[in-house]
C-alpha cells in the first residue's frame, strides 16, 4: 500500500465503524448530555463529575458540551492512528460508554422522578 493510499484509506469508516460512531454520538453526545440536563432540573439530583460540578448554574452546559467536543476529538484521533481491524474499538468504547452513562442518568432521573 503506498503512503497516498494509506492517507485516502484512512479517513474511509470501514465495517461498523459508520454505525458505531453514530451510536456514540446518540448516546455519549447526545443521551448523556440531554438525560444529564433533564436530571439536574430535578431536586436532589446532582452532577457527580468533578470537572462539572465546578462549573455553576447555567455554565455547566457549556462547559458539558465543550469536554464532549475534546473527547470527540481526542477518540478520532486515536480513530485515525489506529490501523484497520482495531481501529473500530475507538467508536465502540466511546459507544458502550455513551450507553452506560445514558443509563445511568436515566435511573437516576427515574429513581428521583418516583421520589
């Protein structure tokens, strides 16, 4: 394979890489974000990071969506220097951790909700 090739290949989504990359971006983009807002308009909910329990009032949602964005990128980078079969565990970690905490908020969202 030469270097063009390579460089063409590499921004190719190969397999279940399309569909993985969706599903994080549904659930850790999305779900988390949206479960984690819903959430903390409920009494007694609280947001249990460290990095966003410092930021206060409305500020945490900016800053919520700007550490998605850096771990976004920080995955598609491991993404793009990761050569082909392994490359797709990239999206799918990002995936089975966007899943986990969607759930988890939506527990707690439900557990808080039935009081």
């Amino acid at each position: 394979m030469s270097p063009q090739n390579h460089a063409e290949r590499s921004w190719q989504l190969d397999g279940w890489d399309r569909e993985l990359w969706l599903l994080s971006v549904l659930f850790f983009g999305v779900g988390d974000v949206v479960t984690t807002a819903v959430g903390l308009q409920i009494g007694g909910v609280v947001e249990t990071s460290p990095v966003l329990s410092a930021a206060e009032g409305p500020a945490i949602y900016p800053t919520m969506v700007g550490l998605k964005l850096l771990v976004f990128g920080g995955w598609y980078l491991l993404w793009r220097v990761t050569p082909a079969p392994y490359r797709v565990g990239a999206p799918l970690g990002l995936a089975i951790l966007g899943v986990a905490a969607t759930t988890l908020n939506l527990v707690v969202v439900l557990t808080a909700i039935a009081g």
